[in-house]
C-alpha cells in the first residue's frame, strides 16, 4: 500500500512539472513581451506573490476548522501539514483539468495518514463544498457592492447590466439551495445518483455503490453531522474562505496602483479601488469557473481579466498585464506546491 502511494504522489508530482511546461509554452504573448511585463511589474511582483502566503494560510484554517468540526475532538495534525496541503493541493487543481481532479484525491490520500480515511474523505468533500460556497457568496455580495458604487455614480449601469446581475443572482440562489441540500442530506450519495444517469455509468456506479455502501454512508452522516452539530466550525469555515477570497483581491489593486489607477487617492480613493479590485476579481473567477473544464483555464482567466477589466472603464492592455501576471504568479506556486510535494 505504501508503494502505491508513493507512486500516485510522483504521478501527481509529474502531472504539476508538465503543467508548468505547458503553462510557459501557451502565453499568449512572446517571451520578450513577457519579459517587459515582468519589468514593468518590478519590485510590485513581491507583494504580488506574497499575498498568496496570507491566501493560502486563510485556507489552510477554514480546512482546519471544517477538519476539527468532523472529527469532534482535537485536531491531530499540525497547522503547517494542512497549510503545505494546501498549497499542494492548489497547485494541482491549477495543473488538471476540472478543477479538483488532481488536488482533492492528492489531500485525501495524504489526510488518511493522519486519520481514517473516511473521515479523511469528508473532510476533504467538506473543505471542497466550502470553498465552492464561499465563491458563491463572494459572487452574490459583489453584486450589491456593484449596485452601490453604481448608486453613487463610480459605476454605469445599464438594461444589459441589471440583466446580467439578475441572471448572476438567480444562479446564486439556485445553487445556495443546492448546497443546502448537500449539508442537510448529504453529497456523496446525490453526486453518485447523478453519475448513474450518465450513459455508459450507470454499471460502474451501482457496482461502487454496492462495494462500498458503508463508506459512502458513513461519509454523508459526517457531512450532514457538521452543518448540524458544530455550526460554529461550519461558519469559522466559511468566514476564513470568504475572507481569503477579498484578500485575494489585494493582488489585483497592487496592479491598479502600478498603473497609477488610484480613484484620486487618499483612503476614499484606496477604498474605492480595492472595491473595484474585488468585482475584478469575482466576475473574473465566475467567468472561469463556468469554464473550469480547461486545464489551468488556458484562456479562460485572460479574457474574463480583460472583459471585467473593460467592463470597469479600464483598458483593455491593463487587462492584459493583469492577467499575465497572475498566471506568472500562478506558475510560481505551482512550483512551490511541487517542491512542497517532495518535502517529508
């Protein structure tokens, strides 16, 4: 069993390399015009990259708390093994397609050798679902905050974009009642009904079902079980992934500011920016997500930097420096997250 797992974590190690490879060798610029970018950025690209540290630690606890809260009792494993797991776990959900696929199975399989794996496996669901309902949130609340800055005049707002927020809310909601179910019911059990009803896996999914009843349902409890015994850890969980997500957009204002975009500056004109930073970043990452079948989103996050970016007022050559130097960013803590990998 250990040389199993030995050998799914160099095939993971491998996936991530490849992934760098392939994310250096599809800018859709020139190394040269690379290269401006990267001087343009300059000394910004510190804090650019070292926001992440802060990201990654936000996310690190809420996976903590959601941990603490399914397994009813003290935590057993350190702070900085869930925060490296993290990191890893991001940086191969960055390296594979539909997001998810290489990272998750990676943190259960470590996770179980600090604890069951049952309780491994709903943890990490768990976490999962929590970082997917924290998006979800940081999309609805960016919707109002539009709608305020639109009210005093920041912001224009048109037919077409009161539809689009509509459409925005209305895909929120529905998915609020989605998760709702998944915590009330549990997840494992909804997700394998669906699975069955996908032609040519309805055999594969009944079989699993049978082989693996127990666990499944034992599973599901636990997810139900936080939701409904440890409310506490449930909401710490969720405060600390909505948080790392407007922390997030801190990385964004650092580009505004470079390009001297300040809303006139002083702490109304910071405010206002960093306002602007997180709708930058939340029509960016739904516009990706809606997309998030494509490995590392080739192409996806360019265009939605570009089009929220323009959407703002701003240039769309901003939009394009913004969004090449997150995926400059994103290469490098992938690379973190490989070296981490090999880190006992």
């Amino acid at each position: 069993m250990k040389w199993t797992k030995q050998r799914l974590n160099n095939l993971f190690f491998v996936l991530g390399i490849v992934a760098i490879i392939v994310m250096l060798l599809t800018f859709d610029v020139s190394f040269v015009e690379l290269w401006e970018h990267l001087c343009h950025a300059g000394y910004w690209l510190i804090p650019i990259v070292g926001v992440w540290i802060f990201v990654y630690a936000l996310n690190a606890l809420a996976w903590q708390a959601t941990i603490e809260g399914n397994i009813g009792g003290k935590m057993p494993v350190s702070f900085w093994r869930i925060y490296r797991l993290t990191i890893t776990g991001y940086a191969l959900n960055y390296a594979t397609p539909v997001g998810g696929l290489g990272g998750e199975p990676y943190r259960i399989m470590e996770l179980s050798k600090d604890i069951d794996s049952q309780h491994a496996t709903s943890s990490v669901i768990l976490y999962a679902m929590m970082h997917f309902f924290a998006h979800f949130w940081f999309w609805f609340i960016s919707i109002f905050i539009y709608l305020a800055l639109a009210a005093i005049g920041d912001l224009p707002f048109t037919s077409v974009i009161g539809i689009t927020l509509g459409i925005i809310v209305v895909f929120c909601l529905c998915f609020f009642y989605l998760f709702s179910r998944g915590y009330k019911n549990g997840l494992v059990k909804y997700v394998l009904g669906v699975v069955a009803n996908i032609p040519g896996l309805k055999r594969w999914t009944l079989r699993f079902w049978a082989r693996h009843a127990e666990a499944i349902e034992n599973i599901d409890k636990q997810i139900v079980a936080l939701h409904h015994q440890d409310k506490k850890a449930f909401y710490k969980s969720l405060l600390l992934e909505y948080s790392s997500r407007v922390l997030q957009s801190t990385e964004v204002m650092f580009m505004l500011l470079l390009f001297g975009i300040d809303c006139g500056g002083g702490w109304d004109g910071l405010t206002l920016t960093f306002l602007h930073s997180i709708l930058i970043v939340a029509f960016t990452t739904l516009f990706a997500n809606l997309i998030g079948f494509l490995p590392m989103q080739l192409g996806v996050q360019e265009g939605g930097f570009v089009l929220s970016i323009a959407a703002l007022g701003l240039s769309a050559a901003l939009g394009i420096f913004v969004s090449i130097i997150c995926r400059v960013r994103e290469i490098i803590w992938i690379a973190i997250g490989m070296a981490l990998m090999k880190v006992k």
